[in-house]
C-alpha cells in the first residue's frame, strides 16, 4: 500500500459530502419534509376497516356487467 493512499469516493458521495459542507442543516431539513407526509401514526383499526370494505375487481376490467 503507498505511503500517501487514500480511499476512494465517487464523484456522488463528494458531492454529497460538499452540499451537507455547505448546508449543515440539510439532512435535518429533509428529516422535517419527510415527517410532512410519511411519519404518521397508523390507526390499526381504520387501516383494517379500510381493507375489509374493499370490494373485488372483476377478472377483466372493461367488461361490461350483464344481468
């Protein structure tokens, strides 16, 4: 192994290491979006009224029902 080696990184991960350099409150921020609209507490009991009230598709969609 050289004296002066050095591991490698991608054009990406410098990148990515430069931006949080430059914004140390990014991931914080993205952090704070996410919980915008995904980290919600799931209520169990109306998930599952949800999927009990779910009716069947038909096999084929766009064939018309006949009675």
């Amino acid at each position: 192994m050289p004296l002066f080696w050095k591991p490698y990184k991608s054009e990406v991960t410098q990148f990515i290491d430069e931006l949080k350099a430059k914004k140390p409150t990014l991931e914080q921020e993205q952090r704070d979006g996410r919980a915008l609209l995904w980290d919600k507490p799931v209520d169990r009991t109306a998930q599952a009224d949800y999927r009990a009230s779910r009716v069947a598709q038909q096999a084929y969609v766009y064939q018309t029902k006949s009675h």
